[in-house]
C-alpha cells in the first residue's frame, strides 16, 4: 500500500462522523454514505458495527440504523461539512420537518479537538455527549474514545437517556473498500485545516 508524498507532509486530525437512517433501505442509506465519504477524500480508517437505536425527538417515526465512521483528515472543517452534505443529497435527503425521518444524516461529532460555536458548525456536536445512538457505535471502534470538553465516551454512554433504545446488530455489517481507506485527498480541497 502506497502512501503520497503529500499525505505524509499533511498530517491530519481524527474526524468522527455519525451516520443515521430511517426511511427507505436503511443499511443501503449508510452504506452509500460510506462509500461516498471515503470516495470523496477522507482517509477513512474504521466503520463501526451498525446499531438500531430508537428515535429520540422529532415526530412519530421508525427506528434507526446508526454508525460511526473514522477518518483521518486535514481537511478544514467546512470542508469536511460540505461532504457530509454532499452524501445526504447523493441519499436522496430531503429536509421537510427537523428531527424528522431521513434517509441519510452525517453529523460531525468531532474534528480532532476544534471547538466551535458556529451554529452553522458547532464542534464538538452540541448534543452527541447525551445520545447513545452516536456514543455506542463510536465506542464500538474506538473503546478508549473521548468527546472533547465531555471525557470518556463509555462513561458519557452509561448515562445517556437512550442507552435502553440501542441495540447492536450483530448480521450486519458496514464495508469500508480497502483502497478507499487511504485515498488522497481532492486536489480542490487542498486548504489546511486550522
Ligand atoms: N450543524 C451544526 N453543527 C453541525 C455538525 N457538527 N455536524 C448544522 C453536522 N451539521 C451541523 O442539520 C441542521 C444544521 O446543523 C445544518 O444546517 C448544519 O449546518 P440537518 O442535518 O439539516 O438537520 P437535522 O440533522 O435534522 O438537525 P440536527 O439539529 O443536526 O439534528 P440532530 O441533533 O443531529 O438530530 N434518533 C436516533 N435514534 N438516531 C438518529 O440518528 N437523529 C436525529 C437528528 C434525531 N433523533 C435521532 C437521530
Ligand atoms: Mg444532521
């Protein structure tokens, strides 16, 4: 596996992005937006097992599948936003009441230790220390996780209100395509991060 000259002269921060679906094929959904995140740049490095959580807020709706996807990257945050975006249009998401069924969400929980409180980017995620159905699949692949600001994720979970609600499912599973895992990234998105 060849690694760019490029690659090893910009280091990168990890990037932990939360995946969710609750409308149409719900692991087709996550898995699109896998294969599109890790196609579009990122240097993804781990996928966690996929969770049905319950959905927590917003109106009447069906379960979730949720996932936590790793990756490396010196992209600048924006950046990495405007990605995420990019994969829920590539779903098919269309946004008609907040909270409500998607077929495809990609929050960034965390980019590294950047802390922001721009409601357009709020890093850390403002809510992802209290839910479960983020904090289980991250701490599925990265036990020894912490939420900047917040501490460990294991101790966050053990007190998150809708731990009851999360299941993992053991017959399911995430690929990450093993010559995505350390793709360049884009020539356009060539700004450092900060
Ligand atoms: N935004 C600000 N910070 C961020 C960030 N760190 N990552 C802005 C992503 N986006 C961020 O997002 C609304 C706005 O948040 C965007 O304009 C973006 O610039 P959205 O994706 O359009 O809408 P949303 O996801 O419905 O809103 P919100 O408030 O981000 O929702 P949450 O808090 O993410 O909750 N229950 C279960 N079981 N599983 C789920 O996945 N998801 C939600 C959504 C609620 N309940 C759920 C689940
Ligand atoms: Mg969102």
């Amino acid at each position: 596996m060849t690694r760019s000259a490029s690659q090893s002269a910009r280091p990168g921060r990890t990037v932990v992005l939360a995946l969710g679906s609750n409308l149409g094929d719900r692991l087709l959904n996550l898995q699109r937006g896998v294969t599109f995140l890790c196609g579009s740049g990122l240097r993804c490095s781990a996928v966690s097992a996929v969770f049905q959580t319950a959905p927590v807020g917003g109106p009447e709706q069906g379960d979730f599948l949720n996932a936590v996807l790793l990756a490396d990257s010196a992209l600048p945050a924006a950046e990495i936003l405007r990605r995420c975006q990019l994969a829920e249009a590539a779903a098919g998401r269309v946004r008609t009441v907040r909270w409500g069924p998607r077929t495809l969400d990609v929050d960034i929980i965390a980019c590294g230790a950047e802390v922001s409180t721009d409601p357009q980017l709020t890093l850390p995620h403002p809510r992802a220390h209290e839910r479960a159905f983020v904090l289980a699949p991250w701490l599925d692949v990265a036990p020894d996780a912490r939420l900047p600001g917040w501490g460990s994720v294991a101790d966050l979970l053990a007190a998150a209100p809708d731990r009851t609600g999360v299941r993992r499912l053991d017959g399911e599973r995430l690929a990450l395509a093993a010559d995505q895992s350390v793709s360049d990234e884009q020539p356009e998105a060539s700004a450092q991060c900060r």
